[in-house]
C-alpha cells in the first residue's frame, strides 16, 4: 500500500480515490434501475389510491379520511 506510483501519489491513495467512483457508479445504476422497474410500479399504485380515496369521498361527502383528522400547526 505505501508503494510509490507517481511521485507522492501511492497504491493505497490511488485504490481510496478509486473507491469514490466506483460507488459513484453504483450509485448511478441502482438510481436508473430504481427509475425504470420501480417507480412505475408505485406511480400505478399511488394513483389508483388515490381513486380509491376519491370514491371514499364520493360515496360519504362529509366524512373526514382516516389519514386527515388531525391537522399539523
């Protein structure tokens, strides 16, 4: 590890600074996975609870959701 390179620069500053992009990388990819498999799901799921609450609303019009009782200052 202490192994000179280039000038001051050693094998073991060379494979820290090399650790940052490989997790930049990964981080990378598990953000585009993420984008293209699952948020479509949750997209499909966030709406049709949504329509499940909006009919909620419909069918009992003065009926506070569950989720809204209380409110925040």
């Amino acid at each position: 590890m202490n192994q000179r390179l280039i000038g001051h620069l050693t094998l073991g500053l060379l494979l820290g600074l090399a650790q940052f992009a490989v997790m930049g990388v990964t981080a990378g990819l598990y953000v585009r996975h993420m984008r293209k498999n699952f948020d479509p799901i949750a997209r499909r799921l966030r709406a049709q609870l949504d329509d499940d609450r909006a009919a909620e609303q419909r069918r009992a019009p003065g009926r506070v959701p569950a989720g809204r009782r209380f409110r925040t200052w």
